[in-house]
C-alpha cells in the first residue's frame, strides 16, 4: 500500500475516517492524499456556504465561501494527523462530490481508500443506511475501501 484517499467533508465521521487511515499510513508508510469537494452544483442547506443561497449572496462569493470552507475541512485533517499532516498531499475539487471522487480514483494512483460511512447533511433517520456518495464510491472504486462509522 502506497497511497491512501481520504474524502473528507469536515464531518465528524470524516474526522474519525482520518484517524484510521492516519493508523494505516504510520503502519505501511503509505503516503495521505486529503480530498474534498466543494458541492456548488446542488446546494442541500446543510453546509454553512448554503445558508449564502438564502441571504442572497452572490455566485462568486458563494464559490468563495464553499473554497473556505474545503481549505478549513484540509486544515482540521492536518491536525488530526499529526506529523503526518504537513506531509499529506491535499485537493479540492468542485462539482458532485461522488463524481469527483470517482473520476480521481479513475485518474490517479491510490491504492486504499478510507472514508465515513456518512457525510454532512445526513438526516438521523438515513443514519441507519450508508450515505450516498459513500454507496456509489463502493460500486465504482476498483481499490479497496475501509469505511468508517
């Protein structure tokens, strides 16, 4: 094992998601990739930048806010990972989260990925059931995948 994904989305099943893949690069000396998507395609009034939509905030800094956020999603993981982090490669893409996932994983060399099970936005009644963007990262990914409750 090489390299490992993280998705992450500044979760608290995110975080945890880092914490184990954190345990997994220390044991192989694997190397971290840290992504998020910035979703600006559908906004689900979960993420602090949808509340923009609602007050009238203009596109551009809208965008802005939502790349705000994704750099503070990086900057936590870094901390969770320690020494690790300042070493971790980090990417922020834009646009439908499991399709920028799947399209990386397609177009770059990563050997294990580790993610929540559950992402922001999540209702308490689909806690039960494994999130969306996680179930069609699972159908599409040819790597092996540790998902995190």
């Amino acid at each position: 094992m090489k390299k490992i994904l993280i998705p992450i989305d500044g979760s608290p099943i995110s975080s945890k998601a880092v914490l184990e893949a954190k345990k997994l690069a220390e044991a192989f000396n694997a190397e971290i990739v840290l992504l998020t998507v910035a979703n600006i395609t559908t906004p689900s009034g979960t993420e602090e930048s949808n509340l923009d939509i609602k007050t009238g905030l203009e596109v551009p800094q809208y965008i802005s806010n939502f790349k705000k956020n994704a750099e503070r999603h990086l900057a936590e993981a870094r901390i969770i990972l320690g020494d690790l982090g300042p070493k971790a490669e980090a990417v922020i893409l834009y646009g439908d989260p499991a399709e920028q996932i799947a399209t990386y994983l397609d177009d770059h060399d990563v050997d294990y990925v580790v993610m929540g099970s559950q992402g922001v936005g999540v209702s308490r009644i689909r806690q039960v059931f494994i999130g969306s963007v996680t179930s069609k990262i699972l159908r599409h990914a040819k790597q092996p995948i540790l998902i995190v409750k």
